[in-house]
C-alpha cells in the first residue's frame, strides 16, 4: 500500500512548513489534488493519513482531496478533451497521437493551521 508512504510525506512537508514561532500549532486542513491516473485510492490515504497524524500537530485534521480528471491533447490536431474511457484516441481526428496533460498530478494545495 503506497498510501502509506504518501501519507507519511504529506505529514512531513506539512509539520515542516509549520512556522516555528507558532506556539501549539494545530493544522485543521490538508489539501490535495490527486489525479486520477496517479494510482492513489483516496480513501486508502485518509486512513493512512489519520493513523499516523496521530499524536502529532495535525492530528484530527481533515484530508481534502480533489480528484483531478485524466486531460490530453492530440499532437496531430491541437484538441484538447477530458479521457473518460481507457480508450487514448483523439475524438476530433482519431489519432492516437495523444499526450495526457493532466491525471497525474499528486500535489498540496494548501496547509491550513488554527489561529
């Protein structure tokens, strides 16, 4: 389950862009874009992500995921559209001369901390 491993990164980058001057820091949001080609089932992370939060400053905060759709275009045509099918051909021209420009992402968004 590289969930795990996931999770385990979000936490560190997250605890270590907490200010230090901040004095009991509490997190109450992550937020995370996740594309949908990038192998990650979302609710596998949360629960990663709950278990070992624990005990840390972002326990009890809550994972926001934003599942982004899987976009390519055709290099022959120039058409942009959103693959809904395993099926990687151009609906404009039919060419199978297409890159996927979004679907992989696995980004933080923001990082939410209590005042």
């Amino acid at each position: 389950m590289h969930e795990m491993g996931i999770a385990m990164q979000v936490v560190k980058i997250a605890a270590d862009s907490i200010p230090e001057h901040i004095q009991n820091p509490r997190v109450e949001q992550v937020n995370l874009k996740i594309g949908k080609l990038s192998s990650v089932v979302p609710d596998s992370l949360r629960f990663c992500f709950e278990v070992i939060t624990k005990g840390t400053p972002l326990e009890g905060a809550v994972l926001n995921i934003d599942v982004a759709p899987v976009v390519a275009r055709c290099r022959d045509c120039g058409m942009e559209w959103t693959i809904e099918d395993a099926v990687f051909r151009c609906k404009e021209c039919n060419s199978g001369s297409v890159e996927v420009i979004s679907g992989r992402e696995l980004d933080i968004i923001s990082i939410e901390i209590a005042d």
